[in-house]
C-alpha cells in the first residue's frame, strides 16, 4: 500500500448536531466518496482508529472537564455545550475516535507504516480549550497529538500549521507558554472567534512561538503560497521540528459559506506541498493531518482529494 495513511471510521457519523447544523455527518460522507470515485482511496493505506485513552485527553484537556462531558453525554437527545456546538447519543464516543484517530495516525507513522496520514475526523478539534468546548469542537484533536508524540515517542519539537480559516484558539492556549510547539497559522481576520492578532506571540519561554498571520476577506492561493513561503518556511527551518501537524480546515476556500476567503483546491494542493517539503527536510517526511472545517460539500471533497494527492505526490 501507499505511504499516505488513511484514518476513517462510520462511528464519526455518529455525532449529530442536528438538521442544518453546516459540522454535518455530510461532510464525512462527501469526502470518502469523492475518494472512492477518483481512485485516490485505493492508493492509501488504511488505519483504524481508537478511543483516545484520558491519559493521552488529560496531556491537553482539564480532568474535570473530560469528566463533564463523560457526566452530560445524553443517552437520547441533545444537549448543548455552548451556541455552536452540542452533544447527540454518539457524539462522544466519536470524540474520542476522532482524537485516538490522530493517536493511531501518529503510531503509524512512527512505525513505518506510513510517512503521513490523513485523518478523516469528526468532531474538528482546534477551538476546543483545556476547559471548554467551543466551535463545533469537544477535543482538540491535533493538540493531544502533538502532546502524545512528544511523551510516547519523545520526540521534542512539534511544528503544528492551521489553515482553517478561523483561528485555533485552543491549540494555540495549549501551548501558549510552550517553546517545544511553534503554533502557525493563517486565518480570516476579524472573524469567528475573535482571537489571533498578529500580536499574540506566545508567552514566557514561547514567545515567538506563536505565529499568527491575519488574512483579509477575498485573499486567495497567491496570496496563501506568498505567507508559507516567506514567513512558515523560514521560521520551520529555524524551528527544525521533529514531527509536523496540519490543522486542516478546508473552509477558507472561496466557495465556503462561513467565510470569505477565495482559495482553491489548486490552493491547497500547494500548501500541502510547502509543508510536506518541510516535512521532508526536517523529519522524513512525517507529518499528520487532521480534517478541522470546510463546509461547502463540493468544495471541501475536492480540496481534500488535492489535499492527499499532493501528499502522496509528495
């Protein structure tokens, strides 16, 4: 099989926020089936997902909090965690498939299974803070990777890159004052939630280890590619990371409803392949990606087939 791994499960399915909700089992399904039909399933090799262990939960989420929500999980119904985001009967074990799918993608790769893996998740993970849900997100996905590929395979530098077109507000918490993770990301700016300034830097020891870059409405792929290349790859080939993650939210794309940005899928095939080249030269290519937003179904199954070609291309 290929050297791009694959994590998906149907349980992701699972969670349902309800009819018009735009975080809809849709999404999932419009991206596995546009990967079936182009033929680009066929060349990755799949993983199967785990329920996170709270060990690995608990590296980036309150003990309290991760309680809670075991606590609120409704047995019918729904229950809401705060304007956006809501629980269903499968929405938490789905949340801990969705963060011990990210578990296992990393566990592949530093196997050798793979080089990287995409992991076909459900709930997003970025807006969810040590302590509260928000943005459609329980965990943060790629935040208790990055956690967990420093403890259990103690590697030391973690280079995380979102491009979700809101800002990753949690992860950037998580490692605020952190300098082992250098935080990139790019994002409409003013726009949900509010935060990532060019300003917000990180604090203490991690100063400078966050990177903000705030993007205007209508910005597209030229202007995208320009801010990889001039500001992420100098400062990765500073940082010199040991593992690479993306956030990879799909929703600054020009034909997604939440935003205004104007990439394309073209777009996002060149960012994969400015960070996979980083990838590359720093650490053997590993790099584990993890779906966050993109909520045009057409848009976001395209972007994603791009996405994992240019990986396998890679």
């Amino acid at each position: 099989m290929g050297k791009t791994g694959l994590i998906y499960d149907p349980r992701y399915l699972e969670h349902d926020m309800g009819a018009g909700h735009p975080e809809s089992p849709k999404r999932l399904r419009a991206i596995m089936q546009r990967l079936e039909q182009s033929g680009v399933a066929a060349r990755l090799t799949k993983i199967e997902p785990r329920p996170a262990e709270d060990e690995w939960v608990t590296q980036v989420h309150q003990s309290g909090y991760v309680a809670l929500l075991n606590q609120q999980a409704p047995t019918s119904g729904r229950i809401s965690l705060d304007a956006d985001t809501s629980m269903s009967p499968g929405s938490l074990a789905a949340a801990y498939l969705a963060a011990g799918g990210a578990l296992a993608g990393v566990d592949a790769i530093m196997a050798g299974r793979v080089q990287h893996a995409f992991c076909a998740v459900r709930p997003p993970g970025h807006h969810a803070e040590a302590g509260r849900a928000m943005g459609f997100c329980l965990f943060n996905n790629v935040a208790i990777a990055a956690r967990y590929v420093q403890k259990r395979y103690g590697l030391q530098r973690v280079l995380i890159v979102d491009w979700d077109v809101h800002h990753g507000n949690g992860t950037q918490h998580s490692f605020d004052t952190d300098p082992s993770v250098l935080f990139f990301s790019t994002h409409q700016y003013p726009h949900y939630p509010g935060t990532g300034r060019a300003t917000e830097r990180g604090n203490g020891p991690a100063e400078g280890f966050t990177i903000n870059v705030p993007m205007e409405a209508g910005e597209g792929d030229d202007e995208y590619r320009a801010v990889f290349q001039k500001v992420l790859v100098p400062a990765a080939e500073a940082f010199k990371p040991d593992f690479v993650m993306i956030s990879a939210g799909f929703d600054a794309h020009r034909d997604d409803p939440l935003a205004s940005m104007g990439l394309t899928e073209e777009g996002y095939a060149d960012l994969t392949a400015i960070v996979a080249g980083l990838a590359k030269q720093h650490c053997q290519g590993r790099l584990l990606s993890s779906l966050e937003g993109g909520y045009n179904l057409p848009a976001l199954a395209a972007s994603v087939e791009r996405h994992i070609q240019a990986l396998v291309d890679a």
